[in-house]
C-alpha cells in the first residue's frame, strides 16, 4: 500500500509527512523503502512518550489528561502537528498500545487511534486489536492508517 500512495502523490504533486508512536517508525520505514519516495514523503516523527508528543509536535497536555494518551483526539493533534512541521500536503499519525502491557479503561490493551490531516480537514479512527503480538499490532496499524489514507487519496474519501 506504501507504494500505491506514493505513486498516487508522485502523480498530484502531494507530499506527506508521518507522526507515529505505537508504530514506533514502521510506517517511515515501509515509505522510505520505496524508490523514489522522497519526491513525496518528507519526514516522520516517532513521538513515543507523552513529551514527546507534546514537545515535538504541539499535542495540548490538557488533551492529553483529558482524553488520554491513546485517544482519536491526540492522533488528530499528532497529524496536525506533523502537518505544520512539515509543511506537507498531508500527514498521518498512530497512537496505541501494542502490549504485552499498557492499557486503561478507557483505551484497553490493543488499542489503536490513526488521524489523517490535510487539504480536507482532519479525520480519525479508533480500532480495537484484539489478540495480536505487538509485532502484529504494529503492522496491522500501518495497514488500517495506509487503507484510510489510500481511500481519501482515490478520492473514496471518509470524510
């Protein structure tokens, strides 16, 4: 899917840009793979820790304590953040917990929050993973945030 993105942004002059925590770099890494993809993929921030997220891409802490780390509303702030760092046409962003532990009430373990940001707003996704490694959580996660992000590209657009 990496591929078929980048060739669609190759095609409009697009670029992205990419803010991942649970992913912790994967979804950089299956981009930067593919040649030519520095005509559009700028750059990626792995923003692991709570600090990170709000030192490196402008999360509001009081959003954080308000809906958690792992909520739709900080993967929505993490991709505006990468957004304006970037200054890329779109950004994508995850947020989770891959386990083995981690997890709350509100966001249990396996839990996954993506946010796309761009020309068209911001959109985000909550999913629950139920039993997987966290190796599998996080490819499972890059494959739901390239299915949504490809959807809006095609113009089958959620939003």
């Amino acid at each position: 899917m990496a591929s078929q993105i980048l060739k669609v942004m190759r095609a409009s002059q697009q670029t992205i840009a990419v803010a991942e925590s649970c992913t912790g770099g994967l979804i950089a890494v299956s981009m930067s793979d593919i040649p030519g993809a520095s005509n559009s993929f700028l750059g990626a921030i792995v923003a692991y820790t709570e600090s990170a997220k709000i030192d490196l891409l402008g999360v509001n802490e009081d959003i954080i304590k308000k809906f958690g780390v792992v909520s739709e509303e900080v993967a929505s702030f993490m991709a505006q953040g990468a957004l304006q760092k970037f200054a890329s046409t779109w950004a994508i962003s995850t947020t989770g917990y891959s386990g083995p532990t981690g997890g709350s009430v509100y966001a249990p373990l396996g839990t996954l929050c993506i946010a796309v940001s761009g020309p068209l707003g911001t959109i985000s996704r909550r999913y629950l993973l139920q039993n997987l490694s966290r190796k599998q959580h996080q490819e499972k996660s890059c494959e739901l945030v390239f299915k949504l992000f490809l959807k809006i590209l095609t113009n089958k657009s959620p939003f």
